[in-house]
C-alpha cells in the first residue's frame, strides 16, 4: 500500500467510515509511515507534509506535519501536538466537524479520572463532540459556553456502563452535594441585552447522573439549589433526549431565547442530605430574570418531558414549577408520574399584565398526584392570558388535594376539554378569587367535590361531572360570593351518588343558571328540587326562589 492510498484512507475516515484504530495503525505501519505516542512522532524534525499514526488509546488517529508552531488553543493536544523542532507540529486529519472528548485524553469508565477538561476542550475546538456509549465521569460542573456548537451522546436513560452515554459527576466530588452537573451559557447575565448571550447551542442523548445526595440551599431558594441541567442566558438552544438523575431541580431555565426541550427526563428518588428544605423540581422555569423581554424565558418551548418518582422526605416535589414572568410558555404533552404536584405556575414579583400572558398548557398527562395537579397562582395579577387544554389528571390512590385550581387574578383564563379523575379533596377543579375564566368540556370523574368556586366572578363554567362509584355530601358545583357568572353544567352518575346539582350560597349574585343537563337520577333523593340551590334553600320555589332573585340571579333552560 503506497502513500496515495493510505491518505485515501484518511480521507474516508474524516468522511465518516467505520474502521478501528488497528485497521489504520495496520494501514500505517503496511505504507511505512510512522506510529506512536505523541513522544515518539514528535521527537525530532519530522519532514514537513509526512503523515504519521498517533497511537495512544483514545487519541488515535492520522496527523500531518505542518509548519509553524502548535497552536494555543490545544493545550490538551487534541486536534494538534508540538514537535521538538518548534518550527512545525502535527496537525490531525479529521473532518473540521465531529470530534471526541477522548482525543483530548478523557478516559471514559474511570471513576477516578475527571474529564471535564477533556469534554470542554473538544466541545470549544469542535463544531460536533460526539459523545461515546460509555460513561464519563466529572468532578466539577461541566460548563459549556461556546456558540455554534452540538453535543451528542450516544443513548439516553442508560442504567448502566455501555448502554449509552452517562455523564457522571463522582460521588467524591467535591461539590457532589450542591454544585450543577452541567451549565449551559453563564450563571451571570454577559451583557444588556441577548446579543451578548451564548448562540446555537444544541446537546441531545445523554444522562446526567449525581452520584451522591443533594444538600438543600441553605436560601430555600429553588434558583440556588443543585441542579441537573442549568441553561441560562442563551439564544436558540434546543436540549434533546436527556435525562437528569436525582438532582434537586433536574432541568433549569432561566434567561433563555427561543429554546427548545423535547423528551427530556427528570427523576429523582432519593432524600437529600445536610437538612434544608429538601425541595425537589423536574423543570423549573425561572422568570425573574430582567434582560430586555417581557418574561424569564423568551418563546420557550418544552414537549414531551417527563418527571417521575419521588422520596418522602422531599418538600413540595413538583414536574414543573414556573415563578415570575411565564410569559411566551409552550408546555406540551407534559407528564408527571407519582409526583405530588404536577404543574405549578407561580406569577411571584410580576407587576405588568404583559408578564402573564401567552402561556400555554397542552395535553398533559399529571398522573397520581398527591398535591395539586394544576395550579395557577396570578400574585394579583390582572390581565392574564393562559390556554389549559385537554389535560389528563388523575388523583393518588389516597386522594389529592386539587385537580386544578386558578386563583388570585384575573384576565382571560381557558380551560376546555381534559379529564379529572379520582378524588381531589379541596375541589377537581377550584376556583378562587379570581375572574375571567372558562370552562367549557372538562370532564371531571369520581370527585367527592367536582367543582367549587370561591369569591370569584366573570365565569362561563360549563363542566361535565359523572360520579358512578363515588358517594359524595357535596353537590356537583359549590359556589360562595360568586358573581356575574354563566353556568351550564352536564351533571350525571349513580343514584345517590350526590347530594345536588349546583348549590349557591347566599353572596352570590348577577348569575346565570342552565340546569337542563342536570340529571336528578344521580342525587341522593332523586327530585329536580334538588338540582338548583341557594342559601341552603330550594332556589325555583318560595323562599329559595325570592333570595335567588333578589341577588339578581336568572335560571334559564329546564329546571325541573
């Protein structure tokens, strides 16, 4: 084999063939051209434009001679090492695209060795670092600041050594208890505006593992806690198929431009150590920082996520939590499964409508949740716009405290179609000090109180309520100081499986009423006497009916 075919070879190789490190070592010693460590190829005056085999374990690969001195940028001589002769150095033969952090000497199933130099390295001088299907331990936060550039592992969810790409921050980490795993852009805002952010950044198929407990922030500020994934202050980075293990907050978002989450796992499983409020997220939104946009996180866009599992010594354990300025959110298909709260959307220090507006909850899937499934907290927010459509929720064996529950606000908030199921203590779905909402097709299964609506007005509440194998005290809808509100309810279910249809105290006032779907075959004493009530009284007949109307209430449609 002659010179011309072996640089063929090479050109395969940067064009992306399979071949093994023996193969070309085999190419290179069969066409007389040199092999070895580093040492030995650069010992010397190699001739200039001579081809040699570099090969060490993990670094192996063809490089060239050239002129000139070994640039600085290498220091781990990854794409590049020095020769005696300082007037020239070896330079690899690759594609300019996909490099490895083993080329820059990380060494993959060694628990002992940190390759966080390694990855950052290769991730900096490389537009594609290709991750293997092994694992690669760190003992520091792995930071990755570089514009223009993509990671890809080699398999997510792996359990073990082999089954894809693990990145492993070492349980005698120094900072294993509260350091990140891995940053993406900077904790600290670069500049005024988002010009001055990290750009293009996109990672995808891998795991992030702590090796050890959290220890809780001593601030209980969530922001500050141990983390899986940080990305902050970047533009247009898309994070793909990864999955954070037993970390605090498993993903974390905040100062973000248009960024995109699919199918990434959050889970966490085990107490933290050190006390503290042991606080546990999967996805937190933050949306306090101030660069320029009217939310924390500009056009923010998180599809098929999952958080599952939980410790009982966790505080509050949540799928996605979201403070501040939620504006431009796009959850979508979104699950929790056995985590006490599923979605939680908190407007805290927000003090312009513009803030709350343009959030989006689509398709959800909230399974088995202790807690709250849904709950939307506006601070006293004004001005809301906020989509919740066609959720699936479903209680704890034991029973929930709400399925979904909006409160402190107002604005235009929608809710329609999606299913509640099982039993929701505090309400399947609350409303509570609140205004400008609508209901319209949610199914709500097996309550032993459907809906319940507190000090709140501006409503159109058309919900669906079946309760075929739950008994209940309660009627179908309890509303007290409810106010200028359309309700045009479906109730239906087993005989005596509730106590009523709709019951009103004697505050509410300026309301609509359409019982025509109310069916009398489901309460306790079946009698359309029962499906309309106010103040504790019968609100189509004799007393009842006089308070009805004296606060300005109508009842339209068939009552009886």
């Amino acid at each position: 084999m002659d010179r011309r075919g072996l640089i063929a070879g090479t050109a395969s190789l940067a064009a992306g063939a399979s071949a093994s490190g023996q193969d070309f070592q085999a190419m290179a010693v069969a066409s007389g051209v040199g092999a070895g460590t580093r040492q030995i190829l650069g010992a010397g005056a190699p001739a200039i434009g001579s081809i040699a085999y570099l090969s060490e374990q993990g670094r192996e690969g063809f490089f060239r001679c050239v002129s000139g001195t070994k640039p600085a940028g290498d220091p781990l001589d990854g794409i590049s090492f020095a020769c005696a002769a300082n007037d020239r150095h070896f330079s690899r033969i690759w594609d300019h695209s996909n490099g490895h952090p083993e080329w820059f000497g990380a060494r993959p199933g060694d628990g002992n060795f940190d390759c966080a130099d390694a990855i950052e390295a290769c991730f900096a001088l490389s537009p594609v670092t290709q991750l293997g299907q092994v694992d690669y331990f760190v003992r520091r936060t792995l930071v990755l600041n570089r514009s223009w550039r993509t990671m890809n592992g080699s398999g997510t969810q792996a359990a073990d050594n082999g089954q894809g790409t693990r990145i492993i921050l070492q349980g005698q980490a120094p900072g294993i208890h509260d350091h990140d795993i891995m940053l993406v852009g900077s904790v600290r805002q670069p500049g005024s505006g988002s010009e001055s952010f990290v750009h293009e950044i996109h990672l995808a198929n891998f795991t992030l593992v702590r090796d050890g407990a959290v220890t809780p922030h001593p601030s209980g500020d969530e922001r500050r806690y141990p983390t899986g994934l940080r990305a902050s202050f970047v533009v247009r980075a898309t994070f793909r198929d990864i999955a954070s293990l037993e970390n605090s907050i498993g993903f974390y978002f905040g100062g973000t431009v248009y960024t995109k989450v699919d199918d990434c796992l959050a889970q966490r499983t085990r107490a933290g150590s050190g006390g503290g409020r042991d606080l546990a997220v999967g996805f937190y939104l933050d949306g306090s920082p101030d660069y320029g946009m009217a939310g924390g996180n500009a056009s923010l866009y998180l599809s098929r996520c999952l958080v599952v599992g939980q410790h009982a010594a966790h505080v509050q354990p949540t799928g996605l939590r979201a403070d501040g300025a939620f504006v431009d959110s796009f959850i979508d298909h979104f699950e929790s499964a056995q985590i006490d709260n599923g979605i939680q959307i908190r407007a805290r220090g927000v003090t312009r409508p513009t803030q709350v507006v343009d959030l989006h909850l689509r398709n959800c899937v909230l399974d088995g949740c202790a807690g709250n499934a849904i709950e939307i907290d506006l601070g006293g927010v004004q001005g809301a716009s906020i989509e919740i459509a066609d959720p699936y929720i479903y209680a704890a064996a034991a029973g929930g405290s709400h399925g979904i529950i909006l409160h402190d606000g107002g604005g235009l908030v929608t809710v329609s179609g999606g299913q509640v199921h099982g039993d929701f203590r505090e309400g399947s779905l609350l409303l509570q000090r609140i205004r400008g909402v609508r209901v319209q097709g949610l199914k709500l299964h097996e309550g032993s109180r459907p809906v319940a609506v507190q000090a709140s007005g501006a409503l159109q509440l058309e919900p669906q309520i079946s309760n075929m194998t739950r008994q209940t005290a309660n009627f179908a809808i309890t509303a007290a100081g409810m106010y200028r509100s359309a309700v045009r309810p479906i109730v239906l279910g087993s005989l005596g499986k509730l106590a009523g249809g709709v019951f009103l105290d004697a505050e509410c006032n300026y309301c609509s009423m359409d019982g025509t779907a109310v069916d009398p075959g489901c309460f306790g004493e079946v009698t359309s006497a029962r499906k309309l009530w106010i103040g504790g009284m019968d609100a189509t007949r004799g007393a009842g009916a006089a308070a009805f109307a004296r606060r300005n209430n109508s009842i339209i449609g068939v009552i009886r």
